[in-house]
C-alpha cells in the first residue's frame, strides 16, 4: 500500500514554549508498505540518493506493533523529496507516511489523531525530536496552517491557506536534532509565547518573520537574508531548527535572485 506525506515550514517553533505552528509546503514523501512475515526491510531514496538511516521507520513499526498487538513483518521503500536534517519536517513527513501505509497494509483503520501519535512517538523514540513535533506532524499530514499545544498533544487550529510559490534557502550544512539538546531555549520564552499568540489572533505572516529573528538569533544564524526577503515584501521564515529559510512570495523570481549564491534553491508552493 501507497502513502503520502508533505513537508512543512514553521510559522512558529515550539522549541521555547511548547505551542507551535507550521505550514505544509508541497515536497512529498512516499511511502510503500508491503506486509510480509518477520523481518523489517527498509529501503529509502532522498533526492534519488540512498538514505541508510532507518531507526525512524523502525520505531513506527515497533509503535504500531505496541498499538496493534500484530507481530508482523513489512518491507517498505521510501521515496522522499525533503533534504534531511535542514528543518523541513523530513521526519514528520517520513513517519506520516509509514504510519498510514502500513496501517493501510493491515487493513487497519485509525482515526487521524491516533495515526498522528504513532509518527510522534516514533519520533520521540528515534531521538529526531525535542518536544514531539506534533505541529510538523499536523501540518505534514493536514496541510494549511496549523497551531498546536505540542506538550498537550492537541490541534488547537487549522486554517486552510492560497497555493502560493514558496521559494526555499537550503545551506549546504545540516543541522541535527540532538545537537541542540545543550541550547537553553527559555531566553526567548517570553518573545515566542507573544509571537505565538500574534500568529494566532491572524498575524501568521509578520510572526513566522519575528520568529525567524528571535531563533536564528539564538542558534547563530545569519540575519542578512531573513531580512533581505522580508524587505521585498515575503512571508519569510525559519525552518525548524534550521539551516534552512522560507520565502511565501507571489515575485519568486525575485526572491531567488536575492538568496542566489547562498545555498540550494528549491522552488515549490504551499500544500494547504
């Protein structure tokens, strides 16, 4: 069985007061499962190179076993288009999809909410996650704009969102998730609970720009192209934890002139 799941952008990160808000984007993974008798064969393509990492999609069959009491075997092949480990919710998107295909495999029907707690907890186990993601996990899987407690678990908001070009920055450089497991995010607690709540009330666009500032700040990164972007009138933002920017803009062209010769530039649109 065949199952999809997008990427995403953050709008708000969860990092420093546990709410957060993302935004699905429209680079895809695919998944296929195919349930066989013991063992866990796994095979993964990004950007149509050999991925050997596969704890992630370890996890989610070991989680579904739990949940489902099966003590099934499964092969699965992964075809992602989402760099890794740049902030564009590549394990959400890849934990989404597994989940449902082999949920689909089994026959097995659940509701959105318990096949969304499957990924997260996969993704808790697999240590690719410091509060559990569910705002990635939600946007990955719902699209549009969302907005969540990810302490709590729970989907406070979804808005539905025009398919407008995004432009994104790639660096070269990746950044993991347990490298940052030393970084005292409280400092900007405050600020972001304020830009969270500025995002809520319908700001999403003016927040994701103050969240950018106020998190690259914080992880080192260079400001001058949040600004720039921000300056010919984007949507501009962080991606997660980093390396990578986002630019919502109706003038990509525009945008990509701008960042060209920082990085890799992908061009997709909005997923929502």
């Amino acid at each position: 069985m065949i199952a999809v799941a997008h990427s995403a952008v953050t709008v708000v990160n969860a990092l420093a007061s546990w709410k957060g808000a993302a935004l699905g984007i429209n680079l895809k993974v695919k998944a296929k499962a195919e349930i066989k008798e013991e063992d866990i064969d796994v095979k993964i393509k990004v950007r149509g190179k050999d991925y050997h990492d596969v704890s992630l999609v370890k996890e989610v069959v070991k989680v579904i076993r739990e949940r489902t009491g099966m003590n099934f075997g499964v092969k699965i092949n992964i075809d992602s288009e989402i760099p890794v480990a740049k902030g564009l919710k590549s394990s959400s998107a890849v934990a989404n999809a597994v989940t449902v295909a082999i949920l689909k495999a089994l026959d097995i029907h659940l509701g959105d909410e318990e096949i969304l707690k499957i990924g997260v907890e996969a993704a808790k186990r697999a240590r690719v996650t410091l509060t559990g993601a569910y705002d990635d996990a939600c946007a990955s899987y719902f699209g549009g704009l969302v907005f969540t407690d990810n302490r709590k678990m729970s989907l406070l908001k979804r808005e539905r969102i025009s398919s407008l070009p995004v432009v994104l920055l790639v660096p070269s450089h990746k950044v993991e998730t347990y490298s940052l497991r030393h970084i005292d995010f409280s400092v900007i607690k405050d600020s972001v609970e304020r830009i969270f709540h500025m995002a809520f009330r319908g700001e999403w666009r003016y927040a994701s720009f103050l969240n950018a500032l106020a998190y690259a700040s914080l992880l080192g990164y260079d400001i001058e192209p949040i600004l720039e972007a921000y300056s010919l009138g984007a949507t501009v933002g962080l991606c997660g934890k980093g390396p990578a920017l986002f630019a919502i803009t109706e003038e990509p062209e525009m945008i990509q002139n701008v960042w060209n010769g920082m990085g890799e530039i992908i061009k997709t649109e909005v997923f929502g």
